[in-house]
C-alpha cells in the first residue's frame, strides 16, 4: 500500500497488486465516470433509482465532478479517524494507468460492519479487473479493523455475483423481493467475508 499526502487534508492511498491498481479519484476523472453512467449495466445495477426503480438521468460531467467531490470529502473524514464510508477508489490498469471501474465503501456500521460495491466500465470488462479490486478492497477493510465485509447484488446480475465467489465471498443468502427494477421486484444475494476466514486475506495472486 503506497500512502503519501496529495494535498494538506486529502490523503492519497494507493493499493496495488501490479496488474491493477486502486488510487482516490480525481476531478480530471469525471469524463470517464459520467461516460460509464451512461452504460445500460451500471445504470441498472448501480445508479440511482426512483422508488419504482426507474434509473436517473444520464449523469453528466458536472454531476460526476460533484460525486467526486463526496469522496473527497470522505477522504477528508478519514483522516480525521472517522469511519470510511463514502470513501471510493479508481480502479486503474496497473500498467497504464487507464481507468477502467470504481470500488468504495458504502457504509461502515457501529459494529465495525463494512459494506461496498464495484462497477467495471463496459470497455474493462472480462479481464478479471473486479475481482482483483475487490480483494484489494477487502483487505484493505479488514486491515482498518473491519470485523465483516459485505456486498449485496442482485440475483440476475451473475457477472457480479462470479466476482464475489472469486473473491473469496461466501453466498450467505438471498433476500427475497427485497430491490425494485422498473417496477418489478427484485431478488438479492447476500456475499460476505470474515477476516480470519477470507480465504485471500495473504497477499497472494487472486484466485
């Protein structure tokens, strides 16, 4: 884990495993960030929804500059020994440097409970990008104290749920109707990850 200071509040931490490579976004990212949300899959699977579960407007560069900004500011919070919620990472092509997904934390509970999500842009996808993030993410977490790792993903969403299971993640479950798509309700399985059990808690090659 590389760790040093981009600016006087903003720490950059950078977690690599030499194929991909895991840094803070920057505001020169938002072209790239509104260019995937406008991709059928991320925003079905991971843009905003209306209670009906019809998806956002396209996100534009203005929008994905002010979302940028949120992480920033949960960066910041980090710093000052607050939980990691809302902390998100580019996920980069070790090699070159080109942008090709987003993992973050979405929530960090009283208990120490870390939840978090990943998108890879249509371009990146099948070259195993997600799945080496989310084992750099998750040991990461349990390196800050994290007592348990989770992600939820949709039923119908398989891709996702391969990552997981390659991950290490265990299948705890699946919560029924519990998400809503254009009007439909939705299945989602529970994946979750205990740190003396994770199986790739060594920094090893991911399986």
């Amino acid at each position: 884990m590389d760790v040093r200071a981009a600016d006087v509040d903003i720490p950059f931490i950078s977690l690599s495993d030499g194929v991909v490579t895991l840094r803070p976004w920057s505001r020169d990212d938002a072209g790239f960030m509104a260019e995937a949300f406008a991709d059928p899959a991320i925003r079905r699977y991971n843009g905003a929804h209306d209670r009906l579960g019809r998806p956002a407007p396209p996100m534009s560069i203005e929008d994905a500059a002010a979302i940028i900004d949120e992480f920033a500011s949960s960066w910041r919070a980090l710093v000052a020994a607050e939980p990691p919620t809302g902390v998100a990472f580019a996920i980069t092509d070790a090699a070159s440097g080109g942008l090709v997904g987003c993992c973050g934390v979405d929530d960090w509970s009283n208990a120490d409970v870390a939840q978090f999500g990943y998108w890879i842009g249509p371009s990146a996808r099948g070259r195993g990008y997600a799945t080496r993030a989310v084992v750099l993410l998750t040991r990461w977490l349990f390196e800050l104290g994290a007592a348990r790792a989770f992600l939820t993903v949709e039923a119908d969403n398989e891709a996702s749920a391969a990552v997981a299971r390659r991950a290490g993640f265990v299948h705890e479950g699946t919560m029924r109707a519990h998400s809503v798509w254009q009007g439909e309700r939705i299945d989602v399985m529970w994946f979750a990850a205990l740190p003396l059990e994770w199986p790739m808690r060594e920094p090893d090659e991911p399986a």
